[in-house]
C-alpha cells in the first residue's frame, strides 16, 4: 500500500486524515499515519472564552483517535524529513528517536505565536495559541483577583489587579474583551475590590485595530472597549517587561502579573527540518492546487502541505501579500481539499487548486456583544446580533457533532448558572499537598 505521512493534526490534518479514511480511499489502497505532538485538535477561536470561563476547555478540543479510525495516530514530534529518501525521524516524549518510511508527504504543522527579543517577554508572558494556556490565563486572573482581595490597597495589589495584552488582532481583541467581561463579574464576589482598581490595557503597534474589519467597525469595538474601562493604545510598542513591568515606547509603565501575547503568528518551526522549500516568512511554498514546489515554481513530487505552515496562494484576490491568510476557516477547507488532491494523485489523476472566498469573520467580544463582518466588509452586525452570529458560527463550525452538542450545551446552562469563576490552584503542582503530608523513613 501507498504509505502516507501526514505532519501536524490541527485543522488540516484532522480533515486531511478523516476525509482519506472516510470519503477519497478506498480500503486498502493507503496506509495513512498522523503525527502529532498533542492526542487531539484544538478550536482555537473559542480559547477566549476558554480564558473567560464561557467553555469548558474538553469542549473545545477534538480527540484524533476517537474520530480516526483507520488512520495510524502517533503522539510525537517529527524533528526531520529527507524527502529524498522518503523517510522521517519520529521523536516520541519517552524513548529514542527512530525512523519511518512514507510515499508522500503532507506537511499540516500549523503555526506558533511569534514573539521579538523584548526583554521580559519569553520570562513573564504567555500566548494563547492552545487550550492549556487559555486555563493558565482564567486561573491567574481569578487568583489575582482572591490574593489582591486580601491585602490592603497598594503598589502590590494594583499589579494583581493589571492585565496587558500585547496585539490588536482579533485574538488579542477577544481575549481583552473577554477578560474584561469576566473580570467585571467578578467584582460581586470580591466587595473588597472598587471597580476602579482594576485596570485592562491592550498595546497595539498600529494605528488601528482587527485589520480583518471594516475601519467603521473597528472604531464602534474601541468605543465599547472605552465604554468598559478597557483602554486600548495604538501605534505602541512594548519595549520591556522585565520583572513583569511592561513598558512602552511612549513611557508608560504597567507593573502586572498578567501579561498575554497575541501579537501575530508564525509557521510552526519544524517545517525547516523537513528540508521542503521554504519562502523569506518561514512557510513551506506550494501552488494554488496544495503540491510543494521549489522556489523557481517547480512540483516537488509526493510532497503537500496546507494551513497556517504554507504559504498557499489567494486565488481570489483578497489575501494579505497574495497569500491566504493564517486561520482556520482556510485551513478547514484546504484539509478538505487536500484529501482529494492526495487520493487523485495516488491514482495518477488531476489535482485541484484551492479558491475559497471568506464568509465573513465574527468575534465575540463578552457576554452580549459582539461582531459580525461580511460582503468583503461592506455590512456589519454589532452588539447583540453579532455576539448570536458568534457564537453561532463557532457553534457549527467546531468538528464534528459530538462537540457541537457539548458546545450549544454548555452556552445554554452557562447563560442560566452564569459563568464559572473557580480557579484550579493546584494544576500545575498536582502532588503538592500529598508531597506536603506523606510520611518518609526516618534518617
């Protein structure tokens, strides 16, 4: 049997690998394998509200092996390809490295957050690029809030009580927003806590925010954002965040525990081991129909690659640079896609080019607000029918109707018992209080 070797189980490898076992195979045709460092995919737009205490973290998350059924599913990381000789190097977390065979190739790495040297930031902040982070960001902000409730007003309670976020894009927006809803909830519980104490600052480079927005749209979120006690500063830069002091090129300073990154994304590192052509921003380059091609246009043979870790060219027209952009509406379909370009090249038949022109875009920004764009930004919904749009959206969007039901589930329940505001301390020292109390031998 043909041997395939799917790289990464985000988006376009989840549907990559469920569309070959489910629609484009035949059995027995191919040997499929999914390498993947995580058992499971994650839905990233929801990871605000994951942040926010609106989703249970499991609900957003899709097992590989639950929805995989002829597809070999290894938990590790590939940290080589020689596509030449049609092999990978498999590195698990626990034993050596070895060695796998495969006829072709298909790289779906996705991307990570992309970071600059700024003193402090790879010590004192945090992304939101998986689920486990989205948890470590509500669980700070409730225990902020429980510690600063039980010292007195001072420098060391104001930096609990200050959260930054570095990015106007749509994440850092949601997240901001999100944080802020919930923090604004919180204060009932907290008597000991003014509103006025509590402070939210997103720095922005730019001069405007959520490019993937109208400029009319983006000015009503600011607004709203203003409205809340949220303050946004454009055409910022952080130049320091030593000791969790974040400081900006205009010379203010927010001492904080709370410091989220969401400034842009970048190919996932791993795809320049594979030894694929990769362009000046880190993507491996491929054509409009998903094949790996050199620099100078030539068809790398057995090797695909779709998602935020290629550089796909934008067919209609609207992409930034010419290129689709990182997100997880192409990336869905391009797995979709890819699927039948792998089969038919199995076959010896045609490929496909990709050409998708986007839906539109929604964020939710809280309960109750929110904001759809569509007609390449021409309409826009706000408020409350834009929040229904997202969530809507999300709603259906999320693979697979198992999590769909757990989804549409837990906003129901949640819109009548109110969000979760329980912080899970121990999560990270999970065999601190049996270490604390064990018995040991005597010297």
């Amino acid at each position: 049997m043909t041997k395939v070797l799917i790289v990464g189980g985000g988006y376009a490898g989840l549907y990559l690998a469920r569309k070959l076992e489910r629609k484009y195979l035949k059995r027995g045709e191919a040997q499929v394998t999914l390498v993947d460092p995580n058992p499971y995919m994650t839905y990233q737009p929801l990871l605000p509200e994951v942040a926010a205490g609106n989703v249970e973290p499991r609900h957003t998350v899709v097992s590989q092996r639950k929805h995989l059924k002829r597809t070999e599913v290894i938990t590790a990381r590939v940290t080589g390809v020689d596509h030449a000789a049609k092999k990978a190097t498999i590195t698990p977390k626990v034993g050596e490295a070895y060695e796998i065979e495969y006829d072709i190739i298909a790289v779906t790495a996705g991307a990570v957050s992309r970071t600059f040297p700024i003193p402090g930031i790879a010590d004192n902040a945090i992304g939101l690029k998986n689920v486990e982070e989205a948890v470590a960001i509500r669980d700070t902000l409730i225990n902020n809030f429980g510690k600063a409730a039980a010292i007195p007003a001072g420098p060391a309670r104001d930096r609990l009580l200050t959260t930054v976020v570095v990015g106007g894009g749509f994440a850092g927006i949601e997240v901001f927003a999100e944080l802020r809803s919930l923090a604004s909830s919180l204060l009932k519980y907290y008597p000991q806590i003014a509103a006025s104490e509590v402070q939210f600052h997103l720095i922005e480079a730019m001069d405007r925010i959520m490019p993937e927005v109208s400029h009319k749209t983006s000015l009503w979120v600011l607004k709203d954002l203003a409205s809340r006690d949220a303050h946004v500063h454009l055409n910022t830069q952080v130049v320091n965040a030593v000791d969790g002091v974040v400081e900006t090129n205009t010379g203010e300073k927010y001492p904080t525990d709370l410091i989220i990154w969401t400034a842009g994304v970048m190919a996932n590192p791993m795809v320049r081991t594979t030894g694929l052509p990769v362009e000046e921003r880190g993507r491996i380059n491929v054509g409009a129909d998903l094949r790996v091609r050199t620099l100078e246009g030539e068809v790398v043979a057995d090797a695909f690659a779709a998602g935020d870790c290629a550089a796909v060219p934008d067919l209609t027209g609207n992409g930034v640079g010419g290129f689709c952009v990182p997100n997880a509406q192409h990336a869905v379909r391009q797995g979709k896609l890819l699927a039948k370009n792998v089969a038919a090249s199995i076959r010896g038949e045609a490929v496909r080019e990709y050409r998708h022109d986007s839906i539109g875009a929604v964020a939710g920004l809280g309960i109750g607000r929110g904001v759809y764009t569509g007609g390449k930004k021409k309409f826009a919904l706000k408020g409350w029918i834009g929040w229904v749009m997202h969530r809507g959206y999300h709603g259906l969007a999320i693979p697979f109707w198992e999590r769909k039901t757990l989804l549409f589930s837990n906003w129901f329940w949640h819109f009548f018992q109110k969000r979760d505001i329980v912080a899970l301390n121990g999560l990270e020292t999970p065999r601190a209080a049996f270490e604390e109390f064990a018995s040991r031998p005597k010297a």
